[in-house]
C-alpha cells in the first residue's frame, strides 16, 4: 500500500516518580536541596556498595502503566547501559532493555480531552531507571559542576509508536498524557523542575513510500511550546531534504530554543555501543499477580472519561466539563460543591469563575484555598433559595476567602439577608423614582429598558440587599 507524504514522529518521556526516596538507596528525593547532599555510596558508585530495589517506585510505575493501558510484566530485568558522563559516578545506568516492566500500552491521542476524535497512539513500553545527576554550568564562570542529588532518582521511561502525524498533535498528545500521569498521582509532572522530559523522533514519508525515512531524533523538548516548535523545525529541514533528492540521515539533535533551531550533537549511524549486559548485583523484578490486579482495580477514573461524565451527569458543555477536569483536585472540588450545592451548573459557575478568578489573581493552588467546597455549597444554596443575591453572595465569598467563616455567619454578621419584602422594596422605588424625576418619567412613558436604570438605584440604596428580581416585577408591574 501506498500512502501520501506525511510525518512519523513518536516520543519518549521521562517521568521522576512521586517517592520520599531514590530508587535503589535511601537518600531522600528532594529539588532544590544544597548540592551532593542527597548522596550515599549507592548512587555515588563507590565500589562494594550494592543497590536494593525501592518497592514504593514500582507500585507507582505498575500504576501508571496500567494507567496508559499496557501490559505489566510478573517479571522483568534490570540491565547496564555503560556511558561516560561526568554525571554519571558509576559509569553506567541501572536501567532496563529486553525486558521492561511493561508493553503493549495505548493512549488517546488528547487523553485529556475530546479533541483527539477518537484516534489513540500506542505505547511501545514503559521500564524503570534511575536518573543521572545533573551538570551545572552556571555556578562558577568558565566551569561547569557537577550535583549528584539527582543521581538515582526513580524514572519511568515510556516510549511511543511513531504513531503522531503532526508537531500539533504531538503536542497535543503529551498534554493528554501528562494530566493522565497527575490523575494517577505518580509524578508532579512539573516539566520546570525536569520531572516530566520529553525527546522525540521525526521523519518524513515521501509520496509513494510505505514506510517512513531514517528518524531523527531531538533533544532537550522542555515544554509543551518547545515540542512543537522543534518538530515543525525538523519536518521542514527533513522535507527540504528529500525534496532535493537527498537522504536523511539518522542522527541526534539538540534544541536550541534562543535560535529557535536544532543543531546536531551526535551521529548515530553507527548506534552508539552502550555494552548493555543484565545488572548482576540485582534480582529480576518479580511483581506479584495480585498487587496488579489490586493496582489495576484503584486506578482513577481517567481525565477524558471523567469528563465525558460531567457532561452527562451535570448537563456541562464540552468546554466547562474540559476547564473543570484539568486537574483531578478541580475535578474533586467541583463534584464535592456540586454535591453540597444539590446544583452543579451554579457549582460549575461559581468554580470556573469566581474560585479560579481569585486563585489566579492570588497566585494560589486549589489546595490551599480557604474556602473548602462543602462551604462553597453551603453559599450557593442560600444563593439558590434567595436568601441573598448573586451580587452579594460574590461579596460573601470574597469574605469567607479572607476570614475562613462560614456564609451564614457572615450574611447573618452583616446583615446582609435579601429583601423580598414588597412594601420595602416599593419604598426604595419610590425614593429612587422621586430622584431622577428624568428617568422616572421617560419610564412611565414607555421606555422599558429604563426599568434596569431603577433596579440598579434600589439595588444602590439598599446596599444590594433588595431582591433585584422581585424589583424588577415590582417596577414592570407599578408602571404598567
Ligand atoms: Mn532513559
């Protein structure tokens, strides 16, 4: 069969497991302590220091590759992948090759989203390794430092078919797949810190070719902007090539983000030769049947599904259901509001609007916003049945964020109940017509839209606790 020109590009990512320590010592993980202090004779390689397997990572790395849908593997290996690099004390990484831990996975090309139409891509495999420390070229002026604190810290590597067609859709796959990483709770994911990596492989299918060229791969693909940026960059260098009659060779290539163009850093043709044998001071990895099955049996609910429920179960559009599903604790909130609230659009309302607006301008994260989501519901419900209106219950969340008190306390404190009482509410019409004689004329001569002028002078002189709705029918009703 032949196909029409196009892009084959699969990924392959790093994620820093979520655990207290490192994979195989137990020296703490932990960005940003002070350099080589998070170190021991294991990750240092001293000779005679022997690894012992961290069993926390590998619950988190059977998660999330049930998770991504592969299969977990009752056995796998761990083997040596020898390089030099100064970051590397022992000279080799403990990682894993003929064996993963899993295979055989498939994700929904926007796992977070609807956007994917439905097309997944296929995860190749997902193994454990540990990480290499870290250079630093910004310390000291003209030299570079090395920090081990990163040395051994636990990964999982997952690696993609060339299944993405497109830089936007790879883009918007590793969206997908990180808020599906984050619901899984294995990893922060926060691609600032390095705890989400991503490389990718690219290369073009001339017309008429079943099968794509010799991939390329890239490097250094620190953010979701990048990833793309760099995949447009080689489709187009590789389509020039061919195009001119060339061959594309394999090789690898770094990302220069301030020249916004990959440059090589290495020829792979004849692939590098890492000597990789079984790691002899480790055990093959045995995980027992029924950790996967129980694994298997809590996994979350997955964003796109939780999604598609909120539509269904709450009646939200796509784009609220999307907003209300980016992270799992939003999602959380929302649901528990909803509850508290027996309404979910007005929770859905007030989450994405008011509760988001004033984490954003506070530069807050959900979980430490004062105003837990039973509370939130208790607020809406009065809102609900009247007791006091939108305007003044936006006020009364805004005072609950600053005190930590409950709604009722502060409507009943300051006195802020609505007013559906008529006869007070047509006093206040009365004062505010007798003001703008002006208005209150043009009104009774048949100009309508003047009715919301004189709710918004009642709402004013009641310090907004008139029931603008009750004043609205007051006015339609005195002037008719
Ligand atoms: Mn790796």
């Amino acid at each position: 069969m032949t196909r029409g020109p196009g892009l084959a590009i699969g990924l392959e990512i790093h994620v820093q497991l979520a655990t207290r320590t490192k994979l195989f010592c137990g020296d703490r993980v932990e960005f940003g302590a002070a350099p080589n202090t998070r170190v021991c004779p294991v990750c240092l390689g001293l000779p005679g220091a022997l690894p012992v397997l961290n069993e926390a990572a590998v619950r988190l790395a059977v998660r999330a590759a049930l998770g991504l849908g592969c299969v977990v593997h009752e056995t796998s290996q761990f083997a040596r992948k020898n390089y030099f690099y100064p970051d590397l004390p022992k000279g080799y990484q403990i990682t894993q090759l003929d064996r993963p831990l899993a295979t055989a996975g498939s994700v929904a090309l926007a796992a977070g989203t609807e956007a994917g139409g439905g097309r997944s891509v296929r995860i190749r495999r997902l193994h454990l390794e540990e990480d290499a420390g870290k250079s630093v070229h910004d310390r000291f002026p003209g030299r570079s430092a090395v920090d081990l604190n990163r040395a051994g810290v636990p990964l999982i590597e997952i690696v993609t078919e060339p299944d993405l067609t497109s830089p936007s859709d790879a883009r918007l796959f590793l969206i997908g797949l990180k808020r599906t990483l984050e619901y899984l709770e294995v990893s922060d994911c926060d691609m600032e810190k390095g705890s989400l990596r991503v490389d990718a492989n690219l290369s073009v299918r001339s017309a008429g070719n079943a099968s794509p060229g010799e991939p390329t791969e890239l490097k250094n693909l620190n953010s979701f902007a990048n990833l793309e940026r760099a995949l447009r960059f080689e489709a187009e260098r590789q389509q020039k090539v061919v195009e001119a009659g060339g061959a594309v060779r394999r090789e690898t290539l770094l990302w220069d983000v301030d020249a916004d163009a990959a440059r090589p850093i290495r020829s792979k043709t004849a692939a590098l030769d890492y000597r990789y044998f079984p790691e002899p001071d480790l055990p093959p990895v045995r995980v027992d049947p029924a950790l996967i099955e129980a694994a298997r049996a809590a996994l979350p609910e997955p964003p796109h599904l939780r999604a598609r429920r909120f539509r269904h179960a709450y009646g939200l559009t796509p784009d609220h259901a999307e907003v209300l599903t980016a992270t799992r604790r939003l999602a959380d909130y929302f649901e528990a509001a909803a509850a508290a609230a027996a309404d979910p659009s007005a929770a859905a309302n007030w989450v994405m609007t008011e509760v988001l607006a004033w984490l954003n301008r506070s530069a807050v994260e959900l979980a430490d916003y004062p105003v837990p989501p039973a509370r939130l519901g208790e607020l809406l419900r009065m809102v609900g049945d009247g007791t006091i209106s939108t305007t003044m219950g936006r006020h009364v969340l805004a005072r609950m964020t600053e005190t930590g008190q409950r709604a009722a306390h502060i409507v009943e404190e300051e006195g802020l109940t609505q007013v559906s009482d008529d006869d007070r509410i047509a006093a206040w019409i009365a004062e505010a017509l007798a003001a703008h004689p002006e208005e209150a004329a043009r009104l009774r001569a048949g100009e309508a839209k003047l009715r919301g002028f004189f709710v918004g002078r009642v709402m004013k002189r009641s310090d907004g606790t008139a029931d603008p709705r009750r004043t609205e029918e007051i006015l339609r009703r005195g002037i008719d």
